[in-house]
C-alpha cells in the first residue's frame, strides 16, 4: 500500500499533496474543536500510537500473521479527524526513517491511508454499528470496516498506478514512471487485497476492537460520542 | 506481609492455553518485529543525536539542508535519464563521505530498501507482457498468442531492453530518494530538523505534534520490548494462536492506556509550564554565507543533472 518513490509522475503525486493539505488542515480545525487545549498532546500520543500499530503483528486464524495498516482501527478509537492527522504523522516518520514510502509520494500515500481510508472506515463502521452496543454487531462493523476500506484504499492506489503510463510517458510512447496501466494495476492491487490482506486487516481491527468493547469499552470514540444500549 | 510480586506472575496458566511440547516458543515472529523497529529508531536515535557537530555536513543549518533536500528530491522525480540518476549517486556517494555516518551500515540499508520497492515491484515490467520491444532473454514460448478478456499474451514471453530501462529507471530513483532522506534524517537531529520545516510555513502545533510523536514512539517501542521480554520469560511452551491473539490485543489495550497516561502526564507538564494553548517554537540558527554557498551550489548541481 505504501507508494515508493519513482511511480508517481508530478502530475498525480502534487495534486495529491494539495488535496492532502487542505484535508489536513480541516481535520487540525476539526480536532481543535473537540478537544481545544489538550489537542497536540492528545494528537502525539494517537500518532505514537498508530505508528506502534502498524509494526504489531498479530497472528490470524489460518496459522500466519499479519500487520494492520491501522486506519480504520485508530479512526474507530479516535475518531475521523484525529485519525487523519496521527496516521499522517506516523506515514511521514515511516517515510523519512525507514524508507517506508516514497518522500515524494508522501502526498499520495497519506491521501490514500490518512485520509481517503479513516473516511471510509468510518463510514461504514457507523453504517453497520448504527447506535447499537451489541459486541457481535460491533466487531462485525469493525471488520467491514477494516476489510472494506483497506480494499477500496488499495483500488485506489492501483488507479492512481494505473494512470501512469497514460498520462506521463516519453517522446517513444514507453512509461516514464509507473509501467503497469490500469488493466494490470487495479486487478493486482484489488484481488490480493480482497483475497488477504483486506482479510488481514478486518480481522486484526475486529480482533482489537473486540477486546476493548470487552474491557473498555468508554474509550472507543465511536461510543464516547453518542451510542444507546442495544 | 503484603507481596510486590504482580499477581500475573503468582497465578498458573491453565492448561488449555498450551499446546505442542515445551521448548521453542512461537513469539519469534512478534520479537523479530519489534527488535527490528526498536533497533532502527534506535540507530538513528543515536546517529542523529551524535551527529551534532561532527561532522560538515552535520554541521549545515537544517534550513539550507532541508532546502536542498526538497530541491534534490524534486529533481531525481523529474529526470528520466540513466546517465542523471547515476551522477546523482555519485554526488550522493560523495555527500555521504562528509557526513562522518557508517556507509556501510547506511548502504546495505538503502540498497536493501531499494531492492524492495525499486527493484522486485518494477521487476514485471522487464518482460514484454508488460513492456513490448525486441527480446533479449526468452523465458517461455507459448507456440501462438493468447488473448483474454482485455489481455494479452504474446506467443514468446522474454525480457526485453526497454523494459529493462524502465526497471533502472525506477530503482535509481528509489535508490537516490532513499538515499537523500538518510543523508538528511541521520546527519540532522529530529527536533532541528522539525524547526527547519517550518520554512514551508507549516504550523508551529503540528511540528509540535510531530516532535511529541517522535518521543512517545521511544518510549512505547520500550514499552512494548519489556513487555514482550516478561511474556517470553514466562513462556516454557507454545501457546496456542487464540490464547496468543488474546494477548496481542491484550498488549495493544494496555499500550493504549500507556499512551493515554503519557498524554496526560505531557499535558500537566505543558501546564505548569505555562502552556495556554498557542505553541511557539525557537527559531534555528540564520543562515551563514556558508549555507548561501551550499544552496547555490545544489541549484547548480540540479540544474546540471536537470540537463544532463
């Protein structure tokens, strides 16, 4: 899911940025207004936080085990916003430490798993939840939201690969940044998405999300906001 | 007299938790994850803060060297060239001599990173199934063409010289890109660096939040390894993948409340030190004639790979 650098032509990945900028900027207003004086402690320990997230593995079913990309897990813990901003802050420290990503494709990447990914999680995590407290209905909204927006994060990143080759390309017609067009691009970032790591990621944000309704439930923020007993 | 031992250590764990025989345990793969992370923030920990004044390059205001990494960074994304990509190693190569770092150790890590995401990904793209051109090394031959839906497949499968130049291409520009974020992120402390950004007119709060998560991933990633070293010590066999699945989570909701108790604890230190919600962070250093001197030097170098 982590774009490199090299794929993105200046022409997807500046764009990508500005979008990224001002959904940035939205979110930072939004956080402001929910938590006014604690916001950049309360924003440094959430992006702590999602960073450590990203390098846990946890075995799942099956015998193996897998790494959650950790958005739809910290938008239900945290909320939408403050889940934009601490996965942003945990992509930039990957991209800049561990070559995790490319530095000019920070923009996209941020785009596709800050922004694009806690959206839909989100959405989707409260479309299935409803008011509802019921666990089996909660950790059933947590791995849709987990499997379904990591998928659609992914089809979204193999367009943005896709496009590549029809938008940037040299004086002989070859690629001059990312090779695959979109007939190869989006079937191989979709199926081995839907396939396992989509299920990888359902599975790990539900698996977490179940133990904190268990024992915790008041600090999920999706049940801080509003929420009735089921 | 009351015990200090905690009570997770006076209690047996029950039987059903087990299983296979006593001896390796299956916590290699969570240990190998977490020593890994742990030991990279570690490494630059110690690189960026010994490099100090060190070295000439460690020495540069971050101003001019962030300058000059964004500058760079933009340039190897807009060449196309071979012949540039591999100047600008070179150029690299040299920068890296100045900055006092192990080269070796920082090497084997770029090209290890660009082997993955430069070299593997691309590596599709050599074949004419991806890239049509004239063959160079056949692998397969199918007898006749094949199509499918929207795709298809040319009679004899090979490697061919334009897709090979694409593959290059993109693992020269993982290669230096890589390379030019560890010349910066290890020859320049975090929080300088931080302050060096602000010249992009990012907010003062969000370096801030920046910085702070920096601190806090230390100390969670020491969290995270003492738990790990009181659960393996605990561990004479090997458990089984649900009681394991249990304490992962388990691990993830205490790092959480871990996070939350720091987060509390920074915010009541901000307070007394009379935080009252703006953050204003000290200013770098000026610029020297010096940096001047470097900045015209890389917009030159730029230029030059721009047209070579």
């Amino acid at each position: 899911m982590h774009i490199p650098d090299g794929y993105l032509s200046p022409q997807t990945y500046l764009p990508l940025f500005g979008v990224f900028i001002g959904a940035i900027a939205v979110a930072v207003k939004k956080v402001k207004k929910e938590v006014p004086a604690r916001n950049i402690p309360y924003l440094g320990m959430a992006a702590a936080f999602s960073f450590i997230i990203m390098m846990f593995n946890l075995p799942v079913p099956g015998g193996s085990s897998g790494h959650a990309v950790g958005s739809a897990l910290i938008a239900i813990l945290f909320g939408p916003w403050a889940a934009m901003i601490s996965v942003s802050v945990a992509l930039v420290i990957q991209a800049l430490i561990f070559g995790d990503g490319g530095i000019t494709a920070i923009g996209a990447n941020c785009f596709n798993m800050a922004v694009f990914m806690p959206l839909i999680a989100w959405f989707i995590f409260r479309l299935i939840c409803g008011k509802s407290r019921a666990p089996r209905r909660i950790v059933v909204a947590a791995f849709f939201a987990g499997y379904l927006s990591l998928v659609l994060s992914a089809i979204l990143t193999g367009v943005e690969f896709g496009i590549q080759p029809l938008i940037a390309s040299g004086a002989d017609g070859r690629a001059l940044y990312c090779p695959y067009d979109l007939k190869i691009a989006i079937p191989a970032m979709a199926v081995e998405h839907l396939l396992l790591f989509g299920i990888v990621e359902g599975v790990i944000t539900a698996l977490i999300v179940q133990y904190f309704v268990r024992q915790h439930q008041i600090m999920i923020y999706a049940f801080r906001t509003t929420g009735t007993d089921e | 007299m009351e015990s200090n031992i905690p009570a997770f250590l006076l209690t047996e764990e029950p039987r059903d938790r087990f299983s296979g025989d006593a001896g390796k345990t299956r916590f290699s793969f969570i240990e190998r994850t977490i020593a890994g992370t742990a030991n990279s923030l570690r490494i630059l920990y110690l690189q960026a803060e010994s490099a100090g004044n060190s070295s000439f390059i460690a020495r540069l205001n971050p101003v001019t060297k962030v300058l000059a990494f964004v500058y760079l960074i933009l340039v190897i994304s807009f060449v196309h060239s071979l012949k540039s990509q591999v100047s600008t190693s070179g150029f690299l190569a040299v920068a890296f001599l100045f900055s006092g770092l192990n080269m070796a150790r920082v090497y084997r890590q770029i090209l290890l990173i660009s082997f993955l995401f430069g070299f593997l990904l691309a590596a599709p793209a050599a074949l004419n199934v991806v890239t049509p051109g004239d063959i160079l090394v056949s692998i397969i031959s199918l007898g006749e063409p094949h199509d499918f839906w929207i795709y298809h497949v040319p009679a004899r499968i090979g490697i061919t010289l334009e897709g090979c130049n694409i593959v290059a291409r993109i693992f020269m520009r993982v290669f230096n890109s890589v390379s030019l974020s560890f010349l910066l992120v290890y020859s320049t402390s975090f929080p300088r660096l931080l302050k060096a950004f602000r010249i992009f007119f990012i907010p003062d709060t969000l370096l801030m939040v920046f910085w702070l998560a920096y601190k806090y991933i230390f100390i969670l990633c020491r969290t995270v390894e003492e738990t790990y070293l009181a659960l393996k010590s605990r561990m004479i066999r090997n458990i089984r993948n649900e009681t394991l699945r249990g304490i992962a989570a388990g691990r993830i909701l205490y790092l959480y409340e871990k996070s939350q108790i720091n987060y509390e604890q920074t915010y009541a230190a901000m307070i007394s030190r009379g935080y009252a919600g703006k953050i204003i962070l000290a200013g770098e250093n000026k610029m020297t004639v010096k940096d001047l001197l470097i900045l015209l030097c890389t917009a030159l170098l730029g230029a030059a790979i721009l047209i070579l």
